[in-house]
C-alpha cells in the first residue's frame, strides 16, 4: 500500500435504494473545508465523494443481476484509486453488507469506519434469507410500510418526493447472498459508530447482550459512539450536522 500523502478523503456509501445521489446535500457542506492547496502539478483533492454501488444504477442493463461481491470488488477499486490518501469509509444502513466485505479484504485500506445508523456484519449474514428465488429485485415499499422498519423521522415531504422518485431497486441476489468474512483484522479498523433512530446507550446494551444485528459491534477493538438523534436518514433530516460529524472524524485521522 502507497504511504498516504495528503488530506484524508470522506468515501460515502448510500444503503438499499440509494446511489451517490443521496448525498448531495452532506457533500455539499462536506465542500465547504478546506481541501489541499492546489499546484500546477497537483489539483485540489477532494474532501469526499460518493458512490453508486453496482445494482444501484437506474440506467445499468444488468442491474438486477449484480451481486454484493460486484459491489465489493467497485469499493475496493475505488480505495486503491485513492491509495495515496487516508481514506475515512462511510457506510449507511443496507451498505454495511458490501462495506464489511471490504473490509475483511482490505482493512489495511481504511483509515477509519464510519457506521451511519448502521454496522458491520457477522460472517455469514444474509439480509433477507426469505426474500424468493425467482424474484429479481425488492423496490422501495410504501412509507406506511418503510416506516415500520425503519424510522423515517425528520424527513420532509420534499425529501419523501425525490426519495420515492429516485430510488432504485434492490437486486435480489444482494438480499439472498450471505456475506463471506474471514479476516478478524477487519475488527481492528478505527470505528465509530452514529447513532440515529437508535439511541447509544441502547445499541451498546443490544450489543453486549449479543442481539445478531448488533453483535459484531461488540467485537470490535477500538469503537466509539456518537449520538444524532433523527430518522434512518439521517443525509436529509440532518445533513449538516452529519457532515460536522464526518468532517471532525476526518480530522482525527494523520
């Protein structure tokens, strides 16, 4: 691995119906500090920059058949793009399935994990053991029914719109397949954890009690928590404070 020689960059990955787009407003701000100072040999790095996973992208033809290891293997081809930089990885929700296996694969690549109202997998995990074979893709339910899995807290009507005009389905096969981990070093990457529609206290305590979404998060070595109580979606209830969130652990990072 190249020895990182300039300013952290902010890698942020959308959960189940997302694409880069999603992140628009906490870039935005995210824009706002100060980059590396630019030479005639050597642009301005960005401070960060999302991505689309493979199964996410409206105009892809293939879609529906992508699977989790395609978007593994998309985000550890983006990391070793920015080998040269310290890389604070980003993960929402559904993308903790994906970013997981980067890690196990590469945990030498991430400088430090971020968890939005999320965490890392166990070994094995399967999203939706029950979702059926011989159905392709999973779309975005009704918000009467999203709203019973997930809590779709300080979300305007505005952001419900573009949510449910620009969400993609999910590929059946990233819900069926299990997540293969087999690199405890993945354990050891610096974590913190935002917490959202779950208070702190109450994920640590699920934790240690050994609850399967939040058992591997009890496993970590080095893990901290921050609280930003909102909704599930936490780029467009609170994109500002979640961008001050990211920004200050970026600044952690040498």
């Amino acid at each position: 691995m190249t020895a990182p020689t300039r300013t952290p960059i902010i890698i942020l990955v959308g959960g189940h119906w997302l694409g880069s787009w999603a992140w628009d407003e906490v870039l935005a701000e995210l824009s706002v500090a100060p980059a590396a100072p630019a030479t005639p040999t050597a642009p301005a790095a960005p401070t960060a920059l999302a991505i689309t996973l493979p199964g996410f992208d409206a105009d892809d033809a293939l879609r529906t058949t992508r699977t989790l290891d395609e978007q593994a293997t998309a985000l550890a081809d983006l990391l070793a793009e920015h080998s040269d930089r310290s890389v604070v990885l980003v993960a929402h929700s559904g993308a903790n399935a994906p970013v997981s296996m980067v890690l196990d694969r590469h945990p030498e690549r991430v400088a430090r994990m971020v968890w939005v109202d999320s965490g890392p997998v166990a070994p094995g995990t399967v999203f939706d053991p029950d979702f059926p074979d011989n159905a392709a893709e999973s779309p975005l339910p009704p918000f009467a029914v999203l709203g019973q899995q997930a809590s779709l807290a300080g979300l305007s009507d505005t952001a419900l719109e573009r949510f449910r005009a620009r969400a993609v389905p999910v590929p059946g096969s990233v819900l069926r397949q299990p997540v293969p981990l087999s690199n405890v070093a993945r354990r050891d990457v610096p974590t913190t954890l935002i917490c959202c529609s779950l208070p702190s206290a109450q994920l640590r305590e699920l934790a240690q009690t050994g609850h399967p979404m939040f058992a591997e998060t009890a496993k970590l070595t080095g893990v901290e928590f921050l609280d930003l109580p909102t909704g599930h979606w936490p780029m467009w209830s609170e994109p500002n404070q979640l961008a001050l969130l990211l920004r200050a652990e970026a600044a952690r990072v040498r």
